[in-house]
C-alpha cells in the first residue's frame, strides 16, 4: 500500500559552526566566579552558572557574531525580516558525573547555547523534550527511535558549534561522564524594533520614547 506522511509544523533547531576568532571567552571562563545550579533559576540541577548573567555585554564582537548567525537562520528560514538583540548571556560549566533537569526559558522569544571549548565523546548532550508528548493520553512503546515517535532528541556539543532553539522547547543536560568540565555559554533573543501587524504591532522604540517625555 503506498501513502504519504506530511510533516506538519516542525521545529527548526540549527546548529552553525562558528569560523570566527572567539577564544576570548575562554580566558573569561577561567576568570569567573561560579555558583551552585538551583540559587536562581534551578536550571542547572547540579552543574554551575556565572554570577554574570549579561556576559555578551562584555564581548560586543562575539555578541554581535552570534546574532549575524541568527538573523541568517530567521532570513532564509522564516523570511523574518526583523532586528534581534541576546538578553541575558551566561556562562556554564558541567563536571564530571553532573547533568541538568528538563526547563525552559521564559521572557525570550529564542534561546541558543554557543560550545566555544574543546570535548570528546564523554561531553554530556543538549537534549530536547518532545512537546508533543504533553498532549499523548496513552504510552505506546516503539521498536526503535525515530523522529515521529522521539521523546527526546540529543546533540552532542563539538569545538565551536553554536545551536539555535525556540525558547519554549524544554532542554536539559543529560550526564557528563568527561573528565574535562563541559563549558559554554548559553543566551536568550528577543525580537526589537517594529514588528507584528495592525492591533498586534510592537515598536521597542516606543518604550524608549515614553521614557524620555
């Protein structure tokens, strides 16, 4: 019997590899102070994050890289024609043994990890949640994994890759087994200027004018 499948709405998760110069960010890892996982977000269950939440600040030439990418990806993807800026940008570290839970990240429209670091096989994976699943009313379990019936779907982090995702697609990191600390830096992106339509339009520039009268 012959058929066809439509894959309806899929998610974009791409993955760029970075051909610019950003081993400044490694002399700044080396430099900062990090705290246990859980003392703000709970996102890293035992993993830690910079103090700093807006480290892209202090490197406007990787920030501005990263959002070069993005804009790419919106432009031959989505044919978004709008202007974008990272928000909070943090810096991670993942030891041997440690992992993170399953979260989200709220008040951002994308959100994206960038692996500026060497790793080896033993580097514990980004993994993304299925959303569909929260909609499942019944467990049925496959022969084998694909993409129609994955719960969860892993990319394992390489030297200089950088990776895009929705902000709502649950992701975590499943357990690091390298000696070697697992770093990166992870980041939020909203979209700024005038967008949307009609009574659904937005200028961010409108906020600044209200401060200034």
């Amino acid at each position: 019997m012959e058929y066809g499948v439509a894959q309806m709405f899929p998610i974009s998760v791409p993955i760029f590899n970075v051909v610019e110069d950003t081993d400044e960010l490694k002399t700044y890892a080396a430099s900062r102070t990090f705290f246990d996982g859980g003392q703000t977000s709970g996102e890293l269950d035992n993993g830690r994050q910079s103090k700093n939440l807006r480290v892209l600040n202090d490197y406007p030439k990787i920030n501005q890289v990263i959002l070069k990418y993005f804009s790419i990806f919106c432009k031959e993807v989505f044919e978004y024609e709008c202007d974008f800026m990272i928000t909070t940008s943090w810096l991670t570290i993942t030891k041997q043994g440690q992992s993170s839970g399953f979260h989200n990240h709220k008040n951002s429209f994308w959100s994206g990890v960038y692996y500026y670091d060497e790793y080896d096989e033993l580097v514990g994976d980004i993994q993304f949640y299925n959303p569909l699943r929260t909609f499942d009313n019944f467990e049925l379990i496959p022969k084998k994994k694909t993409l129609a019936n994955a719960i969860a779907i892993e990319i394992k982090p390489t030297n200089k890759s950088l990776i895009f995702f929705p902000s709502f697609l649950a992701h975590r990191v499943t357990t690091h087994y390298s000696k070697r600390p697992r770093h990166s830096i992870a980041f939020n992106i909203i979209p700024i200027n005038h967008y949307g339509n009609d009574d659904s339009t937005y200028d961010t520039d409108w906020i600044i004018n209200n401060q200034k009268v």
